[in-house]
C-alpha cells in the first residue's frame, strides 16, 4: 500500500469533520503524514488551525495505539465473511458483531443507547395533588 501524503490525510479528515464535527484530540502515530517527530510539522499546523490538538503515540509503545492495532487485526481476520466489501464489513462490525470491550453488546447499541440517555427528555407536566 502506497504511503498516504499529509494533504491526503487532512482532506479526508476534513471530509470527516463535515460529517461528524470537529474533534478535540487526534491521536496519531508517528509516521511522515502525521509529522512524524516534529513539532511543527504541516500536519501540526493544520490541527492548530482547526483548533485541534495533536497527540502522539510514544515510540515503541504499542498500548498508545492498542485499539486501533486491534481493530486492524480484527479487520483482516474478518474482511474475508464480508468477501471485500468495505462497507459490509463496517456494518458487520458496528451492528451485528458484539464486542467483549462492550459486554458483548454492539457499538451501535452503545452509541445509541448513549444519545436516548443523553437526549433531553421534555418538562413534565406539574400535578396537583
């Protein structure tokens, strides 16, 4: 797979921001899109710009990432039930497969579960007694 450019990244990140807002925190690893060592690199400037911090993974400490390094594993034991299909794949994996980290519930019905909770319910009436 052909090494991704910095503006390659932040495009699809801003096509992303469209999508589901702008975030606080991006974690990133250390590779050249991201910057790699470097304070002031594009990809820096660019979160600055869009009021985002930057946190990088240490170095050889594979726990910083964990979760990600874990989703690709599951990703290539399992792309293969979904014969290809990115999209299938996404679906299998946010609503029909559960997820130990979850109690064996699926992330939309965490997620989901977490936007009725967090809805603001409607003032109830006030009863007289």
């Amino acid at each position: 797979m052909p090494a991704l450019t910095t503006q390659e990244v932040t495009a699809y990140l801003e096509a992303l921001f469209k999508i589901h807002g702008v975030p606080r925190e991006i974690l990133s690893d250390n590779g050249a899109e991201f910057g790699s060592k470097s304070k002031n690199s594009e990809f820096d400037q660019w979160c600055e710009k869009w009021g985002v911090k930057h946190i990088r993974s240490k170095v050889h400490q594979p726990t910083t990432t964990g979760k990600v390094e874990r989703h690709h594993l599951t990703f290539i034991n399992e792309i293969r039930f979904c014969e290809g299909d990115l999209e299938l794949f996404r679906y299998r994996y946010n609503h029909i497969r559960p997820h130990r980290s979850l109690f064996m519930k699926t992330p939309a019905e965490v997620y989901f579960d977490l936007q009725q909770r967090l809805k603001p319910t409607e003032p109830k009436e006030k009863q007289r007694w």
